[in-house]
C-alpha cells in the first residue's frame, strides 16, 4: 500500500513514550504525481547533445540551424528543466514542515530563522538571471560562428559560458527532492517511479524492501526497546536514501559538465597561446 511520509511519522511518533499527539495534515493535492529525475534526465540530454553536436556542427546538409543547433536545444532543455523545478520547488517550500516531526523536535525546523525562508524563496531568481546572460552572451558567439569567424574558439566559449547556467539548473533541482522530502509532499512509489513508471522489478524490489524491513525493525527494537512498527522506519528510510541519491545525482551531472567546460577553457588559453 501507499504511505505518506506525515503518515510514517505519525505512527513512529505514536509509538514512542511521552510523545505529543500530532495531527499532520492529510495528502495535498498533486502529491501522487510522479517526480522526474532531473539529474539522469540532464545527464541522457547532455549525451544526445554531444552526439547531435558531432552529426551537426551548427549546419546540416549545408543549412543554418537557427534554433536547431545543439546549443539552443541545450538552453531549451534547461528552460524547460527549469520550469518544472519552480514548480516543483516554490509548491514544497511555500508548504509546512511535517508537523509531527517538528512538534516533537521544534529544534529541526529552519524556517524559525526569519531570513531563512525569504532567503530561500528568492533563490532561484539567480538561477533565471544566470540563464538568461549566459543565452545573451551565447548568441553573440554564436552570431560570430554564422560569419564563419573561429569558429571553433567561438564554439568552445559557447560551452564555457554554459557552465553557470547548467550549474544552477542542477542545483536549484537538487533542491526539489529534499524539499518534498521535509514537508511531507513525496511517497515511496513518487520517487521509485521518476518517469511515471517503475522501472525496477517489482519482484526484486519487494525482497528487498522486506529484507530491508526485517534489518532496520530489528536494530530498532535491540537499541530502543519499543514497539516501533515494522514497516514504518524502514520505508521512511528507503524514501529519505532515495531522496538523497536524486540530491547528489543531480551535483554528479552538474560536475561532470563542469570538467567538460574546463577541459574546453584549457584548450581555448592553449590554442589563444599558440
């Protein structure tokens, strides 16, 4: 069956001595759709980029690609990437911490820092000033290329220059996964399914929730004593390491171009030395 995470939490609290009652708000709206992995998604449009990049060079069959070209396809991935990550983001942030949790840990919430929050909230709109002057200066060098003037210094300043705004898609979509997480806005099946689908076994993954299940259950029970549930931490801890891989796949995509872009800017001083 499908649980939500103030579901989890509620139970776990309800088991624990001394424990305040708590009545955590039910599923919101949207909760059950499902979340995209942004950062394999980033990491399959980077490879098809690459490979559309080597079949056309900015003109296929001797035609000027104007919106075609890889770089504008790659500025309309991240624009579209980060749409879905606004979305995503402020309908996590402007939500409440899982009151269970912070009732009994009043401590954990972070939005008891007054600039915390308005801090947090205006944080993506230097992700879309970074996009749009890193697409400004990116048609200049790609005006250059259309007069056939260096064209593959101008081509590897065009990959320079996508580097900030790569970066800061990444991370502001690292930050979706952890959001839900905290305010109760994501489920096992969400995060299990990142394109809508399951695609892990579901044989497989059943052995593996109840092999899971019966370990944590157990260290539980030797190190408290209380009659915790058995399914409850177990599937609040498989959805929380879930969370956490999407958090840093996500730096892992953001890295890897990273040193692409350095390895463009090396050549670029190198070929200016020569």
């Amino acid at each position: 069956s499908r649980h939500t995470l103030p579901h989890f939490r509620t139970e776990l609290s309800s088991q624990r001595p001394n424990s305040r009652p708590c009545s955590p708000p039910g599923p919101r709206a949207g909760s059950s759709s499902a979340m995209l992995d942004l950062g394999m998604l980033m990491y399959g449009g980077l490879v098809v980029l690459v490979l559309w990049r080597g079949l056309c060079f900015y003109r296929c069959c001797g035609l000027w690609l104007s919106f075609l070209n890889y770089t504008s396809l790659l500025y309309g991935l991240l624009a579209g990437m980060l749409v879905y990550c606004l979305n995503g983001f402020y309908a996590a942030a402007k939500s409440d911490l899982e009151q269970a949790y912070v009732l009994e840990h009043p401590e954990a919430n972070p939005w008891t820092i007054e600039w915390l929050k308005p801090f947090v909230m205006l944080t993506p709109i230097a992700v879309i000033v970074t996009l749009i002057l890193a697409w400004f200066q990116t048609d200049a060098h790609v005006f250059e290329i259309h007069k056939g003037v260096s064209d593959v210094k101008h081509d590897r300043a065009v990959q320079i220059i996508a580097l900030p705004a790569v970066f800061g898609v990444m991370a502001l979509a690292s930050m979706v996964p952890i959001l839900e997480l905290v305010t109760g806005q994501i489920d096992q099946e969400m995060i299990n399914a990142p394109f809508g689908v399951d695609i892990r076994d579901k044989l497989q993954r059943r052995f593996e929730a109840m092999k899971f299940s019966m370990d944590a259950s157990s260290a539980v029970l030797l190190s408290t004593g209380n009659n915790v549930t058995a399914d409850v931490l177990p599937v609040w801890e498989d959805v929380k390491r879930l969370a956490l891989w999407r958090y840093e796949t996500c730096f892992y995509v953001a890295d890897l171009f990273e040193a692409w872009a350095l390895y463009q800017f090396g050549m670029l001083v190198l070929g200016l030395i020569k």
